[in-house]
C-alpha cells in the first residue's frame, strides 16, 4: 500500500513538471534592430508569475507554470514603451517595440560673472546688475572694485581711470560720462577692466600703472542711435532763463559718431551765447574725438564751476 501511494505522488510530481510550457520569442525595436535586457513577465493581474530578460540577439524563454485566460505577458525597457500582449495559443511570441520620446529636465547654463585673460578682467554686466539700473553708469557702480563719483568720474581700487574705450576706441576722452549716461545699461555685454594700460602699442612692454575701461556693447547695440535730451528753465535777474541740450551717439565697429545740440541763455551751461551748436565727431583707432565737440551737458572730468550769480533752471 505504502509503494502504490509513492508512486502515486511521484507521478502527480512528474505530471506537474511535464505541465509546465515555455513560452519563446524574440523582441525588437522598429527598425528590425534586437532590444537587449528588456523585463519580459508572466503576469495575472498585479502578481508576477514568473520573468526572463532578453539576450544580445532579442531572444528570451519564459516558463509558464500553468495556463490560464487571465494570463499575459509584458516587455518592459526604460528606453521604449511598455508592450502587453496576451498570453499565445502558441509557444512563440514576437513582439516590436516603440523607442520611448522622453521630456529631459530642463537645464541651466550659467556663463560666468568674471573672467582674467592676461591684463584684462572682463565682468558680464548681466550678472552685477539689477532691475533699477536703467544707464551704463547706474550698473557701473555694481562691479567690484569699480566707483562712479558725483560728477561722473571712473575710479577703479581707488585710482582714477587712464582711459575709457567703447569697443576698443576713445572717441570721448575725458568726457566719458556722455557715455556712461546716455548708454542703456541693458545694451552693455562686458566691462572690462584692463591693467598695466598703455595708449600706445610701442610701449605695450614698459610696465604701466594705469587702469582703463573698455565697454563691449550687445549686437542689438551696435549701429543703433542712443542719447539723452535735457531742458531747464526759470526767472532770474528779471529775465527768462532757459537751457535745451540733447546728445546722441551711433556705435559700430570702427566708425563711432557723437552730435552735441546744445542752446540757452545761461552763462555756465552755453557759454554766455544763444547760438545752438551741432557737432559731429568720428573716432577712429588711436584718436580722440571729444576733445572737438562742445562740452557736455555733464561729463567727466568735473564739470565747469558754477557763476555764484547765476540761478538755475527751475527756481
């Protein structure tokens, strides 16, 4: 009796063994091309009924230990969309892949603030400036090591600038602050800061203390007019007292060009004249054309003493 019942068991055992199918196939993507290591599972429902991983050539083998209609089988890949597929009639099944479109994360990149190349530290204005900076002059006063003094005056670690450049030329002199207060500060690329300057190339390998600036303007800058217009006006000395002023410039490359209008009939501002002067100035590599136009209506160095009996505009 004992021997039947064992044999009995053993066959239920061998039974069960036999039962069990393999399920082969291969998986590839849509140019015909095999998917390695994709998740190929025998699932009913949520539960995993058993998994094979797909070789170098796409082919995997499944086992399914016992059929089932609620059966199926999934093909997972990071790199394509999941495929589910009911489980075949037969022992092969071959599936095709999608490659999966994937949204990446969106990503910064940062040019940096500063940069030293040989004598020359270049600031990236954009990163120094804020939202009220409205004039070149405004946004100056940001960089490090850099001061912008009342009347308009450049220093840098304390020590006045030698010269100010705008894209390599010195059209202004020592009237920079035409510049500095009618260029937009939105306009401005780079302020660079250049030490051991020298005016002139001969001298480049004498050792120099001074310290210029050169701006380099954005190309929606360049070629584009810009400028400031200025009116006062007011009763003094039993008389009208007025004062019009307007300065415009035009950058690009080596042609540079400033018109001054300037009228009225206050002493310190149009030289004790009414007349309306119009002046045009080209700079050009080595020169330095402001010294031609008429003064401005602010500038650097400071500007001309006030007559004490003069009255301003306005009061």
């Amino acid at each position: 009796m004992k021997r039947i019942i064992a044999f009995i068991l053993a066959l239920a055992a061998f039974s069960g063994v036999y039962a069990q199918e393999i399920i082969t196939g291969a998986v590839m993507d849509t140019d015909g091309a095999p998917v390695q290591s994709v998740t190929v599972k025998l699932v009913k429902g949520r539960l995993t009924r058993s998994f094979a991983r797909t070789k170098s050539d796409g082919s995997y083998s499944l086992k399914v230990p016992r059929r089932s209609d609620s059966l199926s089988v999934t093909f997972e890949h990071l790199s394509y969309d999941k495929v589910t597929k009911p489980l075949p009639a037969g022992n092969v099944l071959d599936v095709v892949m999608t490659p999966r479109s994937r949204e990446l994360r969106e990503v910064v990149v940062a040019a940096p603030s500063v940069k030293l190349r040989g004598d020359t530290l270049s600031f990236f204005l954009d990163m120094f400036k804020g939202k009220g900076d409205v004039v070149l002059e405004d946004a100056l006063k940001k960089i490090p090591g850099i001061t912008v003094e009342d009347n308009g005056v450049i220093k840098y670690m304390g020590k006045d600038i030698s010269n100010f450049y705008v894209e390599g030329l010195d059209m202004l002199g020592g009237r920079y602050s035409i510049a500095t207060r009618s260029i937009p500060a939105d306009y401005v690329k780079d302020v660079q800061v250049i030490s051991n300057h020298h005016d002139l190339k001969i001298d480049k390998d004498k050792v120099s203390d001074n310290v210029a600036v050169n701006i380099k303007l954005k190309s929606k800058a360049l070629f584009k007019p810009m400028g400031t217009v200025e009116a006062g006006g007011g009763y003094g000395d039993k008389r009208l007292r007025y004062a019009l002023s307007g300065t415009g410039m035009l950058f690009k490359g080596s042609l540079q060009s400033l018109v001054t209008l300037k009228g009225g009939n206050m002493e310190r501002f149009a030289d004790n004249t009414n007349a309306v002067r119009i002046v045009g100035a080209v700079g050009n590599s080595g020169a330095t054309a402001a010294s031609s136009v008429v003064s401005a209506p602010e500038g650097a160095p400071p500007p001309l003493k006030k007559n004490p009996n003069e009255k301003a505009p306005g009061r």
